[in-house]
C-alpha cells in the first residue's frame, strides 16, 4: 500500500478568481519573484464576461507560508481576488458515503492505495452494513447508520458528529442512496462530491436503465458534481460518455454505466482534492 504523501516540501498552490484586467499575472509573478518562490506550474482561464481564474503551484524558500499569505493578501485586496494559498502537501480529509453498491467505492480505494488519490480516506459512512468488509479490509473505521423518513433528522446528527471527530473536510456521495438535507449540505458548500447516471433528466425515478433500454438510447453516461439543495443540479465537475447500441442487454447497459460512473467520480475526488476545481456560480472552471 502507498498512500502517504508525495514528497512536497515548501511547495504550495495558490487559486485565485477575480475580475480580469491587465497586469494580474504580472504582479502576481512579480510578487512571488520578489518572495524568493519560483512558479512550478501555471494555468489560467479568463471568461468572456471578464473572469479571471487562475492556478499555481509555486516553490517558495524560507519565508514561512503563513508570512507570504500575509503579504499577498494586501495585492488581493486591491484586485478584488477570491483567493486561496496552501501547502501542496496538506491532505484533504474524505468520508464516503455508501449504501449497497461498491463499484464506486473500490474504485476509489484502489486509488487512495495506488497513491493516485492525495487525500486521507478518513471515515466510510453507510445505511447498510453491506460494504463494511471492504473498510475493514483497508483499516478504515465503518459507521453503520441505518436511515428511515423518521429519524432522518438524529441520523444526520450522528452522521455530523462523525464527521467533526475525524476532522472531514470533503465529502465523497459514492452511490450513497440518500437525499441529504438543506442543513446537512449548508454546512459542507462545494465540499460535498455526488455521482449519477446521465440519463436525468429523461429517466427520473425508478429503473433508469430499463426505462432507456425500452427507449433504445445509444449514449450511456455519468455526472459528478458538487452537492446543492437543487437535487442532482450542483455545479459539474466532471461527465464521461460511452455509445451503445440495441444488441446491448439491460445488464450490459448497467455494466457500462457502473464502469463509466467510477472513473468520472475518480476523476473528479483527484482533481478536487488537488485543488484544480475552482466553482463560479453554478458552473466549474476545472485545471486539469
């Protein structure tokens, strides 16, 4: 197993969105020049309505961070910046949400033991007890916590309970099979990752994929995105596709669905925790 952390000493990222006009990245650049950092990666995007957005990773020497954070914030209180500075080495720290299918779940833990996923996989949190081999097997603490329409209200309580106890500070829906609610999600903005089938909202309800199987679609896909109180409208991080044709059976539908839903889910932990996902309004602006 290799889930420790990359090696990534006095290495930090900074993520700024602001209005654009000219001279930002200069004096930006120019700042850090000045701090002794050097600029390890860059990339920027500006909107056609004028926002700016960018993502750094910068070397800095000894200056402290917490010095530099100091400093810069007086240049971005003059340019209006939403901004963030941190260690590149600083791990988020993720609760899964499940309920009884794993294949999101195993796809993820592949990755936290490959050292793909730069995070610590703190808690996994369930309404059924069908998965908890899986946690026990990587040493990963089960909270068995069963959901009925009654109590939904204490079952969140102890659900935020555990999550305050293990530090949480992202939350990963891996085909957890519950509505959270508007308090629940208030208390986690844009840190609370959820993923669907992409047949929404076509197919709503039960049996997506019988209901597009007797459609005859030829596009199967999946959503990950950001949790909001709008139900499965969260701003997207990212979307996988895959064509299918009439000989494909239900099962073999499903197979193909599950196999999609993993790696855009994946895909969207990794960039969130490596900090490459800056939200604007209802939408992402995701360096990849």
């Amino acid at each position: 197993m290799n889930n420790q952390p990359q090696e990534t000493k006095n290495l930090a990222r900074l993520l700024i969105s602001c209005p654009d006009k000219t001279g930002i990245i200069s004096q930006v650049s120019t700042f850090l020049f000045q701090q002794g950092a050097n600029i390890m990666d860059s990339d920027q995007h500006t909107t056609e309505e004028g926002q700016f957005f960018w993502r750094l990773e910068f070397e800095f020497g000894h200056d402290s961070l917490r010095k530099l954070t100091e400093e810069f914030s007086y240049i971005a209180k003059t340019a209006s910046m939403k901004w963030t500075m941190k260690l590149s080495s600083e791990r988020k720290r993720i609760a899964l949400f499940v309920t009884k299918e794993d294949h999101c779940l195993l796809e993820l833990l592949y990755e936290w033991q490959a050292g793909d996923l730069q995070a610590d996989i703190c808690a996994i949190v369930s309404n059924h007890q069908s998965l908890k081999l899986y946690a026990d097997q990587v040493h990963i603490p089960f909270y068995y916590i069963p959901v009925a329409k009654d109590t939904k209200w204490e079952c969140e309580q102890e659900q935020l309970a555990i999550l305050r106890e293990n530090n949480i500070d992202t939350i990963v829906l891996a085909k957890y099979m519950q509505i959270l609610s508007p308090t629940f999600v208030a208390q986690f903005p844009n840190q609370i990752i959820n993923i669907h089938h992409s047949f929404l909202p076509a197919f709503v309800g039960a049996r997506p994929y019988e209901q597009a199987f007797h459609r005859g679609v030829k596009l199967i896909g999946a959503t990950s995105h950001y949790v909001t109180n709008d139900l499965d409208e969260g701003p997207i991080i990212e979307q996988g596709v895959d064509r299918v044709t009439h000989k494909h059976s239900v099962a073999q539908l499903k197979r193909i669905g599950k196999n999609i839903e993993r790696t855009v889910l994946a895909k969207a932990v990794k960039w969130h925790v490596e900090d490459r996902v800056i939200v604007h309004g209802n939408k992402t602006i995701v360096f990849t």
